[in-house]
C-alpha cells in the first residue's frame, strides 16, 4: 500500500468510502450486508487501508451504525475514521451539537480523527457561515476538546462557491474532499479547483475518482487507446494513475460495494505509476468522448426530495442510453416499471435539482426522456 504523509500521520493513498456498501441481495435500496462489510473491512485492514470515511445520510444513516460496529472490532488507534455533518439539508443547519452527538453515538467511538462540513455548494455556503447558526464555532471547540482530530470540508459546489468560503474559512480547514476525476477535470472545473485549494496550502481529498463506476465503463475504441499505452493497466487503474500524477492529492477515497472491487483496487495502490504526458493527453482525449454523458453520480439526495419518489439515478442511467442508441433494451426496462414510476411521472418541480450536487438539469432530461421513449425503439 502506498501511504501519503499528512502532518504527523501516515495515510493509506487509498480509502475505504462506506457510500456504497454491500446489500443484501445486491438491492441498492436494500439494507446493508453486514458480513460482506465486515470480511471487506477485515481485506482493507490486512492490506493496509487505515482510512474509513462515512457520513450522516449514507445507506439512509445506517452507514455510520454498521461501520462502527465492524470497525469496533479493532484497536481505535490502529485506523483513522471520518465523518461529516449534514449541511446538505439545511433542516440541520440548528441541530449541529445534537447532530454531532448523535454521530459518536452511532459510530461507536468517543472522537472522529477527519471530520468535514459535507458537501459545501451554492444554496449552503450561507447558511454554514451564518454565525446564528454557530456551526464553525461549535466544530472547532470539539476540535479543541479532542472530539475532532482534523477539520476539513468537502464541496460540490462551483469554483467562485468554495472561492467564498474559503476567504472565510480557509485558515481553519486542514483538507478538502471534492469530486476529482479524469473527466471532471474540465467538466466540472476540478483543475481550477486543485490550485485554488493549493493557494491555501490545503491537500486535496479526492471523492468519486470513478464517477459512480462510470469511468470503470469505456467504449472498445477508448480501452484500445488506453491499452495500446499501458497494456498491462485495467480501464478502472487508469483514472487512479491519473490522481496519482496530482501532487496535491492526499486521500482517495473510493465507494467499493464488493470485495473484488476492492481486491483491484487495492493492488493498483500496491506501487505508484503517475501518468507521463503523452498518457495523461490520452486520457483527456478519452474523457473528451464521453462529454455527452449526463454526469449522474447515484449519490441519491434527489430521491429524498422527490414527491413523485421517482428513482431518478435509476431514470437517469436509462436516459444516458437512450442518448446513445434509443434501443429496444431501454424500452423495455421503463415498461417494467409501474407507470407512477416512469419518467412521465415527473412533474418538473425541480426539488431534485435543488439538492443534486451535480446541478444537473433533471426536469428537462426526464422530458426529454418522455419524448424518446415516444420514437420507435431501434434494435
């Protein structure tokens, strides 16, 4: 295991994420395997992994319950675990001492070793520096107790959003989690975002290094390409290569859901191979491709704010094929759903996109979703 210098720590480079846990009958809206978790924990630890990262709203709040439960299992000392308070939803904005008590209480454990205000974007930077609120005021004090070994956050939010917030609260953050990959480079800015951190001499964190499994999914003309580089490289070590060329990036963080997953993933973290130029104009020249992609990450804060209780990861993963080919497979998949649960059922409120980290257009994708489905479906 490679191992990244943070402070007076040694950090695994490879974390394990409790975002997409195993579930019982592989049902993603299933409860947590607690076994499967356990031997996947007991694998990570073996190996190395000393870095356990979980939040409030993983897994309905069951993530926190079932991970300090397999982690008790072992000394306290001998792993590093992280937790986030949920400004996400601003109903929590008031509640951060009861929030907080809650989560050690859950967790099993008397402090957090990383702990982050999750998810900092442009309805919530206000609200989370908002002193009435007293949010900064009570997590510092915690970290003065002992409670909070490092205090850090983690953003979804535009550059110009974390820009503000770090003016205010730059000088007491230790890391930042953001969603770092191959293809969000440019989409999303995260090159912009990687020397804005830096300016503030803040390691980077790195969330969704495989976009949901997306990047995990390349088309033959990519893999060849790839391939045709570094033919002995799996498709996933490729964007785990490309965050190994980041200086900046302490900690990747990856949501694996079954042991195989991280089986691979931990032997690509035996030895680091940071891409060369001609790899990384390669990779970009991939992602460039894939643009047309519309970026859903299935973190699922749109299904709690649905009114329809639509499964739009699940709709929006349909729509992503018919933009592709308006295939027959896809038709059929939406007429096994029960008709309230088809994208016709959306009524264009937009809470979703209110809450979706991506700012995803959701309303107009499910419309324009209705409309293919309306075309004949090609073979």
């Amino acid at each position: 295991m490679i191992y990244k210098d943070f402070q007076d720590m040694k950090l695994s480079a490879l974390g394990f994420g409790a975002m997409r846990l195993p579930t019982v009958n592989r049902d993603p809206n299933g409860p947590i395997d607690e076994k499967q978790t356990a031997e996947m924990t007991a694998y990570a630890i073996e190996h190395g992994i000393n870095y356990f990262d979980t939040a409030y709203g993983y897994h309905d709040g069951q993530s926190e319950v079932i991970m300090g439960k397999v982690l008790s299992q072992y000394a306290r000392e001998s792993y590093y675990l992280a937790d986030k308070f949920p400004g996400y939803d601003l109903a929590n904005m008031d509640k951060v001492e009861a929030i907080f008590e809650e989560q050690l209480s859950k967790c099993g454990t008397e402090y957090f070793d990383f702990y982050l205000l999750h998810n900092i974007y442009e309805k919530n930077v206000d609200p989370y520096m908002d002193e009435k609120y007293g949010i900064m005021d009570y997590l510092l004090a915690q970290k003065k107790a002992g409670r909070i070994r490092h205090l850090g956050f983690s953003a979804h939010g535009r550059f110009e959003t974390m820009e503000k917030f770090l003016k205010v609260y730059g000088k007491d953050m230790e890391f930042c989690q953001i969603q770092l990959n191959y293809l969000d480079w440019t989409l999303q800015d995260a090159k912009a975002k990687v020397e804005l951190l830096a300016q503030y001499e803040i390691p980077v964190w790195v969330m969704e290094p495989l976009r949901g499994g997306a990047l995990t999914k390349l088309s033959d003309e990519n893999k060849a390409k790839l391939a045709a580089l570094r033919p002995e490289e799996s498709v996933p070590a490729w964007a785990f290569r490309f965050l190994q060329s980041i200086d900046s990036v302490k900690m990747v963080l990856s949501g694996m859901s079954d042991l195989e997953q991280m089986k691979e993933n931990i032997k690509t973290y035996e030895e680091e191979k940071p891409l060369t130029e001609k790899e990384t104009a390669a990779l970009m020249e991939v992602a460039d491709s894939m643009l047309d992609i519309l970026p859903c990450t299935a973190c699922r804060y749109c299904t709690a704010h649905c009114p329809q209780e639509l499964d739009i990861p699940v709709l929006l993963s349909m729509y992503n094929e018919t933009r592709f080919s308006n295939g027959l497979i896809t038709h059929m998949a939406v007429d096994a759903l029960a008709e309230e649960k088809r994208p016709s059922a959306c009524i264009g409120c937009k809470s979703c996109e209110a809450v979706c980290p991506q700012q995803l257009s959701i309303a107009d994708a499910m419309s324009d979703f209705v409309e293919k489905l309306n075309q004949p479906a090609g073979l």
